[in-house]
C-alpha cells in the first residue's frame, strides 16, 4: 500500500471579520499519497490558500481552526503544541509561494535564508548546510551556486528567485511540498521551466506536491490528483485523468467547459467564467453552495447534508444529481 | 559599500560648504556688524575703528575664506560679550547638551522600539492601545508645562530630585524624562507601522515555513527591515534632541547650548549665535550622513544602487 503523506478530514477554518464570522473553509477532506501531485482548483476566494496555511500551521491567530482528522506522515497536528508543529515545518513540509520577488528577504544573503533552517533543525554546520545548499541550487538550475550563497536576492530574476525559493523548501528534505500558485507571477516560458522542475524534483526526491492554481493549463500540466474546490469545500476530487475525462459535479464540467486535455491544453489558460456569483461566506449555509449557478439544480439541492458520491478509489463527487444518476 | 560611502561623502561635503556660508552671512545679516559691535551709543570713528580691526572691510569673499579656514583650525572667533574665544564658550556649555541629548535619545530608543514591537505583534492589542495613548498624549501636552509640572510635582512636593541645575546627576532625571517623552512618540509609531508592514511579507511567512521559532523570525528577519526607516527618523530626531532642548534648558535652568544661543541672541552675541548654528548644522549633516551609511549596511539594495 501506499503510504499516505496527508490525511485531513473534515477541516473548518472561520475567521472573525467586522461583518461576522467568515466560514472560508468549511469541512475540507484531502488526500496525498506519497509521489502524488494533488492540483487544488477553485476560484479566488474559495479557501484554498487558507486550507495550504492550516496545513502549515500557519494561519493567523484569530483563526479557528477544527478537523475531524488532520495528519500528516503518520502523526496527528491536531495534539501537538506549536513548538512541536514548528519543527515539523521546514523537515516534513515546506511551501513556496506566489511572489517569488517577495518570499526572500531582502537584507539577508542566499546562503544565510538557504542554511538557517536547517542549521538549527539537523544540527548541521555551516559547511554541511552550504554544501547542501550548494547542492540544491546545482539541481534547481541555479549557474555557479557556491558564488550564489554570498550574494542578495536583488540581484536575480523572478524565475531565479522562484528556483531558489524552490531549493530553499527542499533543504530540509521535506515529504510535502506545498506550492501557491507558485508560477503565476512569472511569465509563460519560466513557468514552463518552473513546472518541469517541480515534475522532475517530484520523481527524483519521491516528494508530493499540494499544488494551488488557478490555471487548468498547469493541471493538464502535472497533477496526478485533482480537487476541485468550491466556497470553502471540495465539489470533486479524482485523477487528473478521470477528471478530464468524466467530469462528475456540474460546476467542473463548467470549468472544463474549456476542454483541457492533459498534454494538449496550453499553459496560461484561466478557469473560465460561470455565471454567477460565488454565495458569501458569513454566516451557516445549506445545501449545495453551487446550485444557485447550476444549470441542473432541483428543490433538493437545498437540503442538507448534500449526498455524496465515490464512484471509484480515490474519486469523491458532492452532489444531489451525480450521486443520483449512478444509483 | 566603499562607492557608496564616498558618494554620500561628497555629498555632506557639498552641504557643509552651503551650511558654512549660510551661517557666515548670518553675521551680516543685521547690517553692518561692526556698528553692531560698537553699539548703539558707538560713534562712526569707532565703529571704523572696529570695521578694520575685525577686518570688515575686506571682501567679503576673502572674509568668508578666512573665517571658513580659521574654523577648520578651531578658531570660531570672540565673543563680543564675553570676549573670549568662541570655542572656549561654547566647551564649557557643549557637554550638557550632549549629555542631556544622548541620554534622552538612549531611554526613548529603548522605549520606543520595544514597545513599538509590541503594539506591532498584536494590533488593537492592549499593549498597542496604551502605546496610543503614550503617542498621543506625547504629541498633545507641550513641553514647557510638562517640564514644570514634573518639576513641582518630583521637586517641590516630594524632593525626590533637585528643582534645577545640573550640579549633580540627579539634575539630569526630570529634563531626560521630559525630553525622551517627546521623541518617544514618532519613533514608535515608525517602528509599529515599519513592524506590521513587514510581518505581512512573504519572506516572513517564508521564514516560520522553515521552522524557526518566532524570536528569530522577528529579531532576524523582520527587524531588521523594519527598523531601516527608523534608522533615519532616529537621525534626525537626535539632532532635534541635542539643538532643540532650549525650552527644557530654560525650564530646567541648565546651561547647555540651546540656552546659550538663546541668551547670546539676547546680547547680539553674534559670533557665538553663528558658532552654534554652524556647529549644529554640521551635527545635522554628519547625523544624517551615518544614518544613510547604516542604512546601506542594513540594506544591500542600496549598496547596490550607488
Ligand atoms: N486573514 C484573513 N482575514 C479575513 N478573511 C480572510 C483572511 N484570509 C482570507 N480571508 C478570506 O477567506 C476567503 C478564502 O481566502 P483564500 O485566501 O483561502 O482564497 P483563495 O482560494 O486562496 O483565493 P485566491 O485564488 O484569490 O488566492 C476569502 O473570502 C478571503 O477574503
Ligand atoms: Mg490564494
């Protein structure tokens, strides 16, 4: 069997606003096994990079944060104290972001931001840290990376800084690789470059990858899993190759309406439009949170809890007309 | 660094020379100054008299060249009133200022920056309200009232300090409490704002990622970026605090240089007046100029930017 790296059931995020409590995240499950790419889609607003910061713990303090089961290689986050979950970031997961011009700082040098973790994480000394950083930034592309670890950030490109962010995640030798958006802000050819990247560190180091996207170009790219989110909660999760092919809940029809093919679709195209907009957050909510922009909507779909449907491993579709039509 | 550092260089050097003939037409600024010298009774042939001897009636070119030459050599001319060298004034009074100045800027950094910190970790926290309050009260009360309320309330009612003077350094409490108070405010409101700013970056979020515990995220990565505009605001606050104390001076009576400008303004003592203005101006100058030369330590985008 293969080994699961992140197991969450049920995960709830709400956070107090001047307006009342925003449910962002409302009963999330996900599954990573080990080598897997699993693609989070949704549109902007749906919680995804809120469900990528409770599983590094990483939220604000004012969000409350409740799980029927969250783990992660084996261990249970939800018991541990924040001391322990800090030095499980960095070892066990790593994340890189979206703005790679922002997510180095700007008066520290490459070695310093490279090394500092692990440093105090492994023990390791100056020169065991530099020769892995150096080794890293060898893979990751970076020219000449033992002159690199002296130098600022200010003097590399964003695709540079995106490599080095990249390495940065790896010195630990994390299970989990958490990735926000982490080419939007660079153009189509260095994305391109960036995804392969991820592909091969993802076959070389036996790393999964959460990756977070706008962009079903990046999807057809290099998931292996997808999940596809809706206001605060996943509408369908399957294989990247089922999802394309059957799409089950009628908002991923609506968002494959495009029709990507794994391959064929090119990078840089954007979920389409649906019409329609997205419920507001504040406050309880019933039923399908989809069905008043569904085509296929009935009286039922008002009704709680929405069925649920697994038609195969791993696939998961949330709606009244999809559990329906295969019963 | 070493590009960057001779530019700056080049550049104070460029606004001593402006601040040095501003400061020197200062003395001609009331008139004829040998008239000012001989005094309102003065008849014509002394204030001839003066007008040689003081070498008045050189170009005034020549005259600015001399003066800037014999300052560089610490010679900033007599006092009219006292006459005595200028220098030798000013040395007796230089060392209350200085040591009125640097101690209230040392108790207002090491308030203002922690509880800057503090207020920037939690928000509407409770820390962050009295820090408001501290601000802003810092910023309502004027310093005259203050400096003579503390001096009632500590010196009068209770004894605990002495009402004046600088005879012991008991003299020094109320006039650097008094004087901090008010530097206090601005430098922490830049440190919260600078704080929160960089709390909300990436390379923060980037940071905890890795694992590190929050007093190194803050003290390694987040202060460092946070206080580079406190770097300059700091600067030049300290020069307010060692020209601007003439009010806490006068309050306080403590004979330092804001007291002395202000009592030579008194006696047209012009060349003392023009001595401290040169004197403080320069001090303005070399601040600012160490502030940027920090900055570019902090900050390798400005090294590179030179
Ligand atoms: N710190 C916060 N305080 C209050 N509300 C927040 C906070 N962070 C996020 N939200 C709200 O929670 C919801 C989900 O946010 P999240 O950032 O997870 O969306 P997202 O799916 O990542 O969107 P995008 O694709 O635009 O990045 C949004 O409505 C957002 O406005
Ligand atoms: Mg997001």
């Amino acid at each position: 069997m293969i080994e699961t790296i992140l197991d969450i059931q049920s995960l709830r995020v709400s956070l107090p606003t001047d307006r009342g409590v925003l449910n962002a995240v409302r009963g999330v499950d996900l599954q990573i096994k080990r080598g897997q790419t699993l693609c989070l889609v949704g549109e902007s607003g749906c919680g995804k990079s809120l469900t990528a910061m409770s599983i590094m713990g990483l939220l604000p303090r004012y969000a409350q944060v409740t799980s029927d089961r969250f783990e992660m290689v084996g261990q249970d986050l939800s018991k541990k104290t924040e001391a322990k979950l800090a030095k499980m970031r960095g070892r066990d997961v790593a994340m890189i972001f979206q703005d790679p011009t922002s997510a180095l700082n700007p008066t520290l040098t490459i070695g310093r931001q490279l090394t500092e973790g692990v440093m105090r994480s492994e023990g390791l000394s100056r020169k065991e840290a530099d020769a892995r950083a150096i080794e890293l930034l060898d893979r990751v592309g970076i020219s000449n990376p033992a002159a690199r670890l002296t130098q600022y950030p200010h003097g590399f490109s964003g695709g540079q800084r995106q490599r080095i962010m990249i390495a940065s995640a790896l010195m630990g030798r994390p299970r989990l690789l958490i990735a926000d958006e982490p080419t939007t802000a660079l153009d189509v050819t260095i994305q391109a470059q960036i995804l392969q990247l991820l592909g091969e560190l993802q076959s070389d180091l036996g790393l999964s990858i959460l990756l977070i996207t706008h962009d079903l170009g990046v999807v057809a790219a290099i998931a292996t899993e997808v999940a596809v989110m809706y206001a605060g909660r996943i509408a369908e999760c399957a294989s990247a190759s089922d999802l394309f092919a059957t799409p089950m809940h009628p908002y991923t029809k609506g968002l494959l309406a495009a029709i990507p093919v794994p391959g064929v679709t090119p990078r840089g195209c954007e979920l389409p439009a649906i019409p329609g907009r997205v419920p507001g957050l504040i406050g309880t909510m019933n039923g399908c949170a989809f069905r008043d922009r569904c085509a296929h909507s009935l009286s039922r779909c008002a009704d709680d809890p929405v069925p649920q449907y697994y038609p195969g491993t791993g696939r998961f579709v949330e709606c009244v007309k999809a559990a329906e039509a295969e019963t | 660094m070493i590009p960057f550092i001779s530019k700056r260089l080049f550049v104070a050097l460029c606004v001593c020379l402006t601040v040095s003939a501003l400061s020197f037409a200062l003395m001609f600024l009331s008139g004829d100054p040998a008239i000012a010298i001989a005094g309102s009774g003065g008849r014509a042939e002394d204030a001839e008299a003066i007008r040689i001897a003081y070498g008045f009636d050189r170009p005034i070119v020549v005259q600015y060249f001399d003066w800037v030459g014999s300052a560089l050599v610490g010679n900033l001319g007599q006092s009219i009133y006292f006459n005595v060298p200028v220098t030798e004034i000013i040395g007796n009074r230089v060392g209350v200022t200085l040591t009125l100045g640097f101690i209230s800027f040392f108790v207002a950094l090491v308030v203002a920056i922690p509880l800057g910190i503090a207020a920037a970790l939690r928000p509407n926290g409770w820390i962050d309200r009295i820090a408001l309050v501290i601000a802003v009260s810092g910023q309502a009360i004027p310093s005259f009232w203050l400096g003579l309320m503390s001096i009632v309330v500590f010196g009068v009612w209770y004894g605990w300090v002495p009402i004046s003077g600088a005879a012991s350094w008991q003299g020094y409490i109320l006039p650097v409490i008094v004087l901090s108070y008010y530097a206090v405010p601005e430098l922490m409101r830049i440190t919260r704002s600078g704080m929160i700013e960089v709390l909300g970056t990436d390379y923060i979020r980037a940071a905890k990622a890795k694992g590190l515990p929050m007093r190194l995220v803050i003290s390694r990565h987040a202060l460092r970026n946070a206080v580079l505009p406190l770097v300059s605001l700091a600067a030049v606050q300290l020069g307010q605090l060692l020209s601007g104390s003439i009010v806490i001076e006068s309050v306080f009576a403590l004979n330092g240089l804001g007291r002395l400008a202000w009592e030579s303004l008194l006696r047209s003592d012009l060349p003392v007046v023009q001595a401290i203005i040169l004197i403080l101006a320069l001090l303005y100058v070399l601040l600012t100029t160490l502030a940027d030369i920090l900055n570019a330590v902090l900050d390798p985008r400005l090294r590179g930017a030179s």
